[in-house]
C-alpha cells in the first residue's frame, strides 16, 4: 500500500500537468486567433479609412507578382499593350463593313482584325469630310497595300502615303511626326488632306491628282484611274456584289496599266 501512493501521486501529478499544459495551449490558441481577428478588422478599417495605403498595397503586390511571372517566363507582361492593337472582330461590324474587310484581307493578304478597325475608322472619318469610304480604303490600298510602315523615297508615310513634313502640322495634334506610323492617325491625315484637295479642285479624279503630287504636271503617271478602279471594286463588294480577289479589270475608261513606282516618280517630279 505505501508503494502504490507515491505512484498514484505521481499519475494524478501528470494528469493534471497534462490537463493544465492543453487548457493554457487552447487558451493561447484561442486568444491568438482572436488576436488576429482583431488584427485583421483593424487593418482593414484602415485601409477603408486610408484607399491610398490600400492603394501602395495593391501596388506593391502587382509588382510582386508581376517580378515572379517576369522570372518565371522571362518576359515582360504588360496587360495594357491591347489598349495600343489597332484591330476587331469583323463579326463584330456592320454586314457591308464586314464584307469590304474581309475581301480587302484576302487580296492583301494581310489579317482581317487590324484591317477591320481600318474598314470601320474609314467609314466613320469618310462621313465626317463627306468622302466614300470605299475611296479611301482604295487610296490606302493603291499607296501601300495596307502597311502601316510604308515609306517611299520622297518622304511620303504610312497607310495612306502622306508627305510627312508638308503635312507636319496636321500631325502636330497627333503628338508630332511619328504619329504617322499610327495607322488610325495616318488615315485620319490622309482623309483631311485628300478632302481639302476634292473640295479646292472641285472633283475627285482632280483631287486625286493632287494628292499624289501632281497638281502642276500634265500626268499623274495614271495614278487616279487605278484609285478609281479599286474604288469600283470595293463599292461593289460593299453594296454584296461578291468579286473575286484576283479580278481583272474593272479599270476607270482609258486607264493605262502603269507600274507601282510609277506614283513615286509622279511625287518626286512634284518636288523637284
């Protein structure tokens, strides 16, 4: 009997060690969660009090995250680069518009997307100065064939071929002279300059005339009558006249079959 005391002593001890030590890690446990909750209710009370500490956080997070894709990938992501495409969904535009864009992508062969943005930006500035916008998506095509990048060795730029420094006022409201490798800036100067010469001369062949630098000689090199001819087609394919891509013909009366450079040499006489 006096043996066996000690050691159930000895066990009622430990129980009660063993009972105090998980009260005091439930009791620690519970306060630090109610600590943290406590914690977490107060930095949010301060983020709503204070947007722009919530502000630096996001901030701080998205450079966090955006340096572990950067390691990850080893390239930059940069989500507001669509914000500078030049380009739709031709699903997305009117039937006529739609039908122009997607003829326009497979003769060119170039992507109907940007081509589309252009389809509908030529209809919207082509109302505003009162032009057709099938002639200006023929004026694009006749100058560059849709390269946004296209320059000739007089200077003339972009889309819709533009003499950069005689026109550098006009690019001025656009931020400058680069702008006229934005397509939309591009086609929005050359619509203004083409508008004010078919306005002064009184018709569009005359104005055509104009615009390509000719104004002063006895020859545009045939360059009006191949703007018109693809006007012709265009027109047709925007009114749901389907024409093959590769169609010959379809020329204005007595225009002649000139190469491409032919309308360079008009622009270079006409500086010269």
């Amino acid at each position: 009997m006096t043996t066996s005391y000690p050691l159930a002593a000895a066990g009622r001890g430990l129980k009660t060690f063993a009972s105090d030590v998980a009260e005091g890690f439930f009791d620690i446990t519970h306060n630090s969660m109610a600590l943290l909750g406590v914690s977490v209710v107060l930095a949010a009370s301060v983020l709503v009090v204070k947007p722009d500490l919530r502000q630096q956080g996001e901030e701080r997070l998205t450079a966090w995250l955006t340096e572990r894709k950067v390691a990850a990938l080893g390239i930059t992501p940069e989500p507001g680069a669509i914000d500078r495409a030049t380009a739709v969904n031709p699903n997305d535009l009117p039937h006529e518009q739609a039908r122009v864009a997607q003829w326009i992508s497979k003769k060119y062969k170039v992507a109907p997307e940007p081509v589309a943005a252009l389809v509908a930006e030529a209809y919207e500035v082509g109302s505003a100065n009162k032009l057709d916008p099938t002639l200006i998506l023929a004026v694009m095509a006749i100058e560059s064939s849709f390269n946004p990048f296209a320059q000739s060795t007089v200077g003339a730029q972009g889309l819709m071929q533009v003499m950069t420094d005689i026109h550098s006022d006009k690019y001025e409201l656009f931020g400058g002279e680069y702008a006229a490798f934005d397509p939309k800036t591009n086609l929005r100067v050359g619509v203004k300059v083409l508008s004010e010469y078919v306005t002064r001369t009184g018709s569009i062949e005359t104005g055509l005339k104009w615009y390509v630098g000719a104004a002063n000689l006895p020859s545009d090199g045939g360059y009006a009558n191949k703007v018109l001819a693809e006007h012709a087609r265009l027109y047709k394919v925007a009114k749901s006249k389907p024409l093959p891509v590769n169609q010959p013909g379809l020329r204005a009366a007595g225009s002649p079959q000139v190469p491409a450079s032919a309308d360079q040499t008009v622009k270079m006489a006409a500086l010269m």
